[in-house]
C-alpha cells in the first residue's frame, strides 16, 4: 500500500469531517478500517449525460482512530484517484460518500491539500 504522504504530493489529500450513515438508516454495518484500505466512490458534485452523480473514488484515512464505526462522525482524509476530477472542491463543500451506489455518509471539506506540482 502506498503512504499517505507519497498519495499527498502525487494527487493532493482532502481533509473532511465525514459523518457516517447508522445501519438502520441505510448505512453499513462495519467499521471503516483508518489506515486507507477502503476506496470508497463520493458524489463530488460531477453529473452523467443522464443526469446522475458520475461518482469519484477516494482512498480513506481515519484520523486519530483506528476504525469509524457506523453511525459516527470523525476526520477523514481522502487521496483522490482522479485528483484533477476533485480540483473545484473548497473548504466547506459537502460530499456524499456511496457504497455499490448508496449513500452511507456525507462529508464537509475541511482543508484541500494539491498535488505537489500544482502548488
């Protein structure tokens, strides 16, 4: 697996209070594990030619836990696979989280960190 550090200067990292969805409310039943295992897609604002979210996958790191449990809210960082897809992305905008095309969370930048090339 790559570090974090290594995905911050190859595609930037965004920081974001991520507020997961409780399973009785449709959301997953495990935790999601801190150190970057889970790529899950995000509905960044970008739509399909039918109208949809054209959804974006992120690598997710929970900070200061080693897990977020369902139903909770904590500190995430996301590494964009495509960064140049989350470029318009600004503190304060709120992203939803999907799994297999469902919401389970949503999510509030709260600092964008660029590629190193793009600072």
């Amino acid at each position: 697996m790559v570090p974090l550090e290594k995905l911050r200067i190859d595609h930037g990292v965004i920081r974001a209070d991520l507020a997961l969805d409780s399973p009785e409310s449709g959301g997953r039943r495990s935790a999601i594990p801190g150190a970057g295992m889970l790529r899950p897609m995000w509905d960044i604002g970008h739509r399909t030619s039918a109208g949809g979210p054209d959804l974006a996958i992120a690598r997710i790191w929970v900070e200061f836990a080693p897990s977020l449990e369902p139903g909770q809210q904590g500190t995430v960082r996301l590494a964009p696979l495509t960064p140049s897809r989350w470029q318009h992305l600004t503190q304060g905008d709120v992203i939803t989280m999907h799994e297999i095309a469902l919401p389970v969370g949503t999510a509030e930048i709260i600092t964008v960190l660029p590629p190193a090339d793009s600072e």
